[in-house]
C-alpha cells in the first residue's frame, strides 16, 4: 500500500472516484476489503486511469560508494522518472530472485506511457548472474547508469560506510580512540597480504576491479545501453550529469542549473526546489574517521589497479583521469 502513498492529491482522488464506481454498495469502503482484494481493486482503478506497476525501463546497476544515491536522489525530481517507494534498493537480481519477477514487479512505481521506471541496486554490478537474468527477464532491452570512482577511494569509502555499519549494529571495535590513521592500519590488514601483495579476496578490493565486472555485462548487452557516470563529476556538478541522463534516456529537458547549490553544512551538492527549500541527497553519518593508509599502501593499490583500469577503459572507449595514478 506505499504506492499509495506516492500518488499526488489529484490522483487519489481519481483513485476514490473510480473505486466508488467500481462498487455496487453503497456502504462499500475500502478499507474494509482484505489486504490482496484491496489491491487488486487498486491496481484495476489505476490501469483505468493509465497507471500501472511494469518492470523497470532503466537499471542503476552500481557501483556501490560511487554516488549512487546522488543520482537517484536528483533524478527523482525528474516528472518523468519514478522510483520504488523512497527510492528503496529492491535487491532483485542479487537476493531475492528465487521470490520471482511478480515480486520484482510489485514493489516498482506507478508509471503512466510517458514515464520511465528506474530502480538501482549498486550489488547488481558485482552479482555473478544479474547480468544474464537480466537480459532474459527485461524486455525490451533496459538502459543502464552506471556509476564509477577511482578505485582505491571506491574501496576506502566502501571500508568506511561497513565499519560504521557494523559499529551501529554493535559489532564493531568498541574500545580505543578511532583516527584516520589507526582506521588506515586496520584497513591495510585487510587489503594487503602479509608478503606485501594486494588481497585479491577482499571484496573491498574486489568490488573496484571494474573490467571483470563489466565483462560479464558485455556477454549479454551492448555498450551502447551503458551511461557511465563518474562520482568525481556527480559530486562537482550535477547539473551536467543529469542533463547528460536526460539526453541519454531521451526524456523531456527538466533539470536547470539554479536547481543545484552546494549546502556548506553537509558538504554536498543538493537539490534546490522551485520554493528554494533544499533536499540533500542522504549520507552516513561521519562519526568514524575515514581511513588514511600510508603512501605505500596506496601506491601498492594503484600499482594493483592500473592495468585493470586500462582495460575497462578500452572497453568503453573512455578515459577516466584515475586511470594512471
Ligand atoms: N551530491 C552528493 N550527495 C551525497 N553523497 C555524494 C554526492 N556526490 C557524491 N557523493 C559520495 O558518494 C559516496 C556514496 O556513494 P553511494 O551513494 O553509491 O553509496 S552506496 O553504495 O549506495 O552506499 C560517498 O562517498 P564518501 O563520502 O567518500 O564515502 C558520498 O560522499
């Protein structure tokens, strides 16, 4: 019923209009209705007025901590494009497909002819089969957003946002003073090998080899349904980025650029509303300093990556300024 929920005032009025046209009684209410009867009359008012749950038009497929949730954040304000309940990951392709594409369906938006269905999971991109599944479960052929970061800040923020997770949900490290430095130790304890090599089993490290990933895609679909955006440029200038989507998913000119300011108190790039107010894509909280390794580290890590991002980018045909670090 959170669709619901999402359905402008005009719209719900509709909705009531043509539910009491849908019953005889007149002492009918809707909420007197069990749960799947209750939907079921939703969803046939909806269709009657052009609205409907189908599977999504567009994937946002990853990478995860490359500014994903900025890009949904600001493209939701795009009339065009709607998103599952509060942009929610659906986690589809990755955990729950054995519950089947009803499930997937039933937890997308209502879309009129003229609207795109976007969903984005940032596990997608490192899912073994999503990329199969896909192809054979969403026709016609989805568009793709993907969203890429220099890899080692990938997998530095990627540490961070876990350890801070498991530290909410009590698992974490409690005693002794946290600094970037004591977080950079523990994070090189788990990237680098005690012989000094990279620890190609972590999937801190893993995450961030992009031309293995995307290899996987291009068995199933073709460059050309790929966007590839770059965190780097989603956090600086966001206007750009969205009216590069726009003109990729061939949908109407909406975005301007008064539309995004830099809110100085959370340190991002935020989305301006026509009455000024301003609605910031969501963060994690910073209470963990994020890790500094060494300069060894690093330079292990680049040293690690750099024929890994040749690669992705022959693939693509683009050059990302990351890539020779
Ligand atoms: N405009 C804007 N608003 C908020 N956050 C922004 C924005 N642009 C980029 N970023 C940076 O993106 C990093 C989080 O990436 P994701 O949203 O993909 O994270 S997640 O995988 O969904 O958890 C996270 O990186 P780190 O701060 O380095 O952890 C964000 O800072």
């Amino acid at each position: 019923m959170n669709t619901l929920k999402q359905l402008p005032r005009k719209t719900l009025h509709h909705f009531c209009e043509n539910l009491s046209k849908l019953a005889d009684d007149k002492k009918f209410t809707y909420w007197r209705l069990p749960t799947v009867e209750r939907w079921e009359v939703a969803l046939r008012s909806f269709w009657s007025i052009g609205l409907e749950q189908r599977l999504p038009d567009v994937l946002g497929i990853g990478v995860k901590k490359s500014g994903t949730n900025a890009v949904v954040h600001f493209l939701k304000q795009h009339p065009l494009i709607k998103v599952p309940h509060e942009g929610k990951e659906i986690h589809f392709f990755d955990k729950h497909y054995s519950s089947g594409i009803q499930f997937y369906k039933a937890n997308m938006p209502l879309v009129n002819e003229s609207q795109l269905c976007f969903e984005k999971t940032p596990r997608y991109f490192v899912t073994g089969g999503a990329p199969k599944n896909i192809a054979k479960d969403i026709l016609p052929k989805p568009k793709f957003l993907l969203c890429v970061r220099d890899p080692v800040k990938r997998a530095l923020s990627d540490w961070h946002h876990e350890t801070l997770i498991k530290t909410i949900k009590g698992r974490g490290r409690s005693s002794g003073v946290r600094t970037a430095e004591s977080e950079g130790k523990r994070f090189a304890q788990e990237v680098i090998r005690n012989d000094g090599t990279v620890n190609t089993r972590s999937d801190f490290i893993r995450t961030s080899i992009y031309d293995i990933h995307f290899e996987r895609w291009l068995m199933y679909h073709s460059r050309e349904q790929f966007l590839i955006l770059e965190e780097e440029d989603i956090s600086s200038d966001p206007y750009q980025e969205m009216k590069r989507i726009e003109q990729f998913l061939g949908i109407g000119s909406f975005f301007k650029k008064k539309m995004f300011a830099y809110n100085k108190g959370k340190q991002v790039m935020c989305f301006v509303h026509e009455n000024h107010r301003e609605d910031c894509p969501p963060r994690y909280g910073v209470k963990i300093p994020h890790p500094t390794p060494t300069k060894g580290v690093i330079q292990t890590m680049r040293d690690f990556y750099r024929s890994h991002n040749k690669r992705f980018e022959d693939m693509l045909g683009m050059k990302f300024y990351w890539s020779d670090l």
